[in-house]
C-alpha cells in the first residue's frame, strides 16, 4: 500500500498501516524544518557569550574581514531556513530557483571563513598576544573542509532530494562548531565541543531509523568521518603536534 493510496482515504491495515504512518507522521514531516530552528538557537545561544565583547563592543578593534564572515554566516543561516520553510510550505519551485543563490553563497562560506580564521589568527597573536594560537589555527580550517564536502556533495546530487537535503543539513551542522565550542565549560566541555556537531547530525539518522528503519547511506558514511576528522583535529591540537605547529607557523608568517 502507498502513501498516495493512504492519503486518498484507502486504509491499510496492520504492519502497512503503522508503515505508512511513520512516512507521513510529525516526525516525517516536520523534522528537517525544526532542525533548522534547532541550528538557529544552537548558533545564538553559543554566540551570545562573545558576541558583545568581541564584535559589538571590542575593546580593541576587529578586522573588517570578521563582520563579513559575520553576515556571509548570518545570511546562510536565514537562507537554510527559508529553504525550509518553502518546502515545508510546497513551495517547492521557489525553492529550487532560490537554490543556485544558496550555491553562491555557500561557496562564499568556505573562503571567508578561511581568510577569518587565519587572519584572526594573526590579530589573536599579533594584537591580543594569545597562546595556542597556531594549534587552534586547525580547527576552523577544519570546519571549512567539513562544510565544503558535504556541501559540494549536496550541489553534486541536487536532482536526488533523500540525499540532497541530508547533506544540506550536515553541512550547516558543521558550521556549528564555532557556536558549541563558546557554550560555557558547565554545560558542554570545550575539549567536547565537536559531540554537539555529531548530536545534531545524529539526530538526522536518528529521525531515518524511527520514520524509514533504515538509516540513510548519507549518515552513514559522514557521521564516521566527521567523528574521525574532528577526534584527529582534536589530538593534534590539545597536543601540540610538531608537524602541524610548522605548518601553522609557514601560513600564519
């Protein structure tokens, strides 16, 4: 029995009837849009333990290259949820034609965020006289990367929906990095802050296994990868590895 023949009033009964409810139940319906909402208040709610201190009031000033990565960010943000909401909506070709805009903008991502990070970087060393500076160089640079593969793989299959809107969420996902690693130490440890990245992605196989029983390929390939990278990146910041303390120190001179 197909969810068309349920949706024009046949009822299946038994083991197909509980099926075709999970496809089209709440969950089904309504989880890709509550992410959204859930990325959103992820990001503000990380945010709004620096925001003010070193963007709005700093007391020395920012690089102009920071609120520009603040708005690219920000406009991302706003993107993916009205890319949402019109599908929620059955706007279906809205949402297509306002697609190659979001491609634009998310290949803008990746190089802003790369100028950010490493021109912060520099202004951290040089004006704030931070430590750890050149370790932590590696983190948004791999936040980049992660972004970029799974958002080059969602422009590769936008003609394949089951996929394409999987990669769009873990991409944002990636870039939520940055909020989870400013939640205070009592809420999340910031040597952690990566599980927060893996939770929401986790929650997009989570929502396969109740609506599908199956977890989608999609998840099953980047959520390892993802854990890897970040567990790799981790280690070799925490310990200061040589061999990346040299490459920081070349792109940051």
């Amino acid at each position: 029995m197909t969810v068309a023949a349920a949706d024009s009033g046949a009822r299946p009964a038994g083991r197909e009837f509980l099926q075709v409810s999970r496809r089209t139940g709440p969950l089904a319906r309504y989880f890709y849009f509550l992410m959204t909402l859930a990325i959103v208040a992820v990001v503000a709610f990380g945010f709004s333990f620096t925001i003010g201190k070193n963007l709005i009031h700093p007391a020395v000033p920012r690089p102009a290259v920071l609120y520009v990565h603040a708005a690219v960010f920000s406009a991302w943000l706003v993107f993916f949820v009205a890319q949402s909401a019109l599908v929620r909506a059955h706007k279906v070709a809205w949402h297509r034609r306002a697609g190659w805009f979001g491609a634009v903008l998310g290949a803008l991502i990746p190089v802003v965020g790369t100028v950010t990070a490493v021109t912060m970087a520099r202004f951290n060393r040089d004006h704030l006289r931070a430590g750890h500076v050149e370790a932590d160089l590696l983190i948004p640079l791999f936040d980049m990367l992660a972004f970029s593969s799974a958002f080059g793989l969602a422009i590769y299959w936008r003609k394949r929906p089951e996929f394409h809107r999987r990669l769009v969420l873990i991409a944002t996902c990636a870039l939520t990095a940055a909020a989870f690693g400013r939640f205070p130490a009592y809420l999340l440890n910031p040597a952690f802050f990566y599980a927060g990245v893996d939770l929401l992605i986790a929650l997009g196989a989570a929502r396969d296994w109740l609506v599908e029983r199956k977890v989608h390929p999609v998840y099953l390939w980047t959520l390892p990868a993802f854990a890897a990278g970040q567990a790799a990146v981790m280690y070799t910041s925490l310990h200061d590895l040589p061999y990346w303390l040299r490459i920081a120190h070349a792109i940051l001179d």
